[in-house]
C-alpha cells in the first residue's frame, strides 16, 4: 500500500499522530481501571483473583502498546521528566501507582490496598481524560464535557467486564450499578454530543453521529433490557447478564477507537484575510 502524505490547507484533516496503538491505551487503560475499580468495589475481600489481574494486565497492554508507537522506545523514561505541564507524565507517574498497590493488593489481599489501587485507577483514567482535552488543535477533543464521558465510559466498561469474567460468581451489586451507570454515560454522551458535534468538520460529525446510534440502542437500551429480562425468565439470568456487558464493553471500546481514529480532525488553519496582489 502506497503511502499518501496529508494534505495540508484551510480545511480540517485527520490527525495521524496517534494511530490505533494510542487508541488502545485510551481503550485498554479505561476498560482496565474501570475493572479494578467495579472489582475493589464490590469484592473487597479479594474472591476472584484473576480478575484483578485481568484490570491490571489490560492497563499494562495499552502502555505497551502506545511505546510501540514511540519512535525512539528506548527513550521511553522521558516521559516520566514533565509531571509539572504533561498530562502524560501525570499518567505514567499514575500508572505506577496503580501497579504497586494493584500488586500489593493481590499479593496480600488486603481491602486497603485494592481501595488505594481503586483510586489510583480512578486517578489514571482521569488523567487520560485530559490527555485529549489537551489537544486543544482538535475539537472533537478539545471539549470540557469529554472528561466526565470518558470517566464514566470507563466505569461502565469495567462493570460490563465484572460480567463477563465473574459469570455465576458476580456479585449481588454489580447488576442494579450496571444498570444506573448505562444511562449515566448516555446522559453524559448526550451533552457531549450536542455541544462539539457543530463544531466539527463533516466527516468527524458523521463518525460521532454514527457512534451515538449504536450507543443509544445496542450500548444502553438493549443491554438494559438484558438486565431486566432474568426478572420475567430467571433461566437467562447468566447469558443475559454476559451479553449486556459484552455491549456495555463493546461500544465503550468503539466509541475510544471512534473518538481518535476516526472523528480526530484539526480544525485547519485560520484564514479571515488572504493576500491579494496589488490594491483592493
């Protein structure tokens, strides 16, 4: 495949700076903490071990794989220098912390340090957050109102993933959570999307417009129902409960991708007075 260089002028172009291996550190990293949180949550006693190291293990794959996006990795300790101005920095410094207590956590199984690796996690999908809000080129980034959506995205991924993973083991709270914290997201998806989709170029409005489709039916109406539907058939109880948060996760996941791969555009160069030759 022949390589097309972008090109640059008055109208917007879609970043290339961050490809798929960035988007999987927003998407792993956020799925990730939202599991260690759900997970110290609602079992602080430490009852499923593989879990924890399923919320940790995603979280290292996304760093992994935005240090293969780096050119020169073996300068990767850089990022650790900027923890004043850099949002990125923020994160590594976090992301530290999430892995000395998440470790110590399932080492010693001990509630403390699963609620401090819950916080740290809270901390580091925060700071990924504002990662994005710091790319001030890019409007669909740009926008106060992400922060909140991305927090919460999240939640909802690492509940969906509590499903998935805890099967007849889940714990009694994680249903009614998951079912508040569905429209919770669309709420905040909803304010999001009405305040920056107007300010976009055409084809970031159509990529966010197509994504808040399938967030409103097959990431919050449907797998509602799914949560409901055991209290009519209690028999679909587990594939039920399995598929809404597979959907919960799914379109978490896609949305992420969506917001970097796909509706990323730069605002394009402002121009309110162009050169003309001679006297007007």
């Amino acid at each position: 495949m022949s390589y097309s260089p972008p090109v640059y002028g008055p109208k917007p172009w879609l970043q290339r700076n961050w490809d798929a291996r960035a988007a999987m550190n927003f998407m792993c990293g956020g799925a990730g903490s939202g599991l260690l949180i759900a997970s110290a949550v609602f079992d602080w006693a430490g009852t499923m071990p593989w879990v924890w190291l399923t919320g940790l293990a995603l979280i290292g794959l996304g760093l992994a794989a935005v240090w293969l996006e780096i050119g020169r990795k073996l300068r990767f300790l850089n990022v650790f220098l900027n923890r004043r101005s850099s949002w990125m920095t923020r994160e590594a410094w976090i992301a530290a912390m999430v892995f000395a207590c998440g470790l110590l956590a399932w080492w010693l199984v001990a509630p403390v340090w699963r609620a401090l690796a819950a916080i740290s996690a809270l901390a580091f999908v925060y700071a990924q957050a504002r990662i994005l809000t710091a790319a001030k080129g890019i409007p669909a980034w740009r926008e106060r109102r992400l922060v909140p959506l991305i927090v919460i995205t999240g939640l909802v991924e690492g509940l969906g993933l509590l499903l998935l993973l805890a099967r007849d083991a889940t714990p009694v709270g994680v249903a009614p959570a998951f079912i508040l914290a569905l429209p919770l997201r669309w709420v905040f998806w909803t304010r999001y999307h009405q305040r920056v989709v107007p300010t976009l170029a055409r084809r970031a409005q159509d990529a966010l417009r197509a994504v808040s489709k399938l967030g409103l039916w097959a990431g919050t109406a449907l797998p509602m129902l799914l949560m409901v539907l055991p209290i009519i058939w209690p028999p679909l109880t587990l594939p039920a409960f399995m598929l809404a948060g597979f959907l919960g996760l799914a379109t978490g996941l896609g949305f992420k991708f969506a917001l970097v791969r796909r509706a990323a555009y730069n605002q394009g160069f402002s121009l309110p007075h162009l050169p003309k030759r001679g006297r007007e």
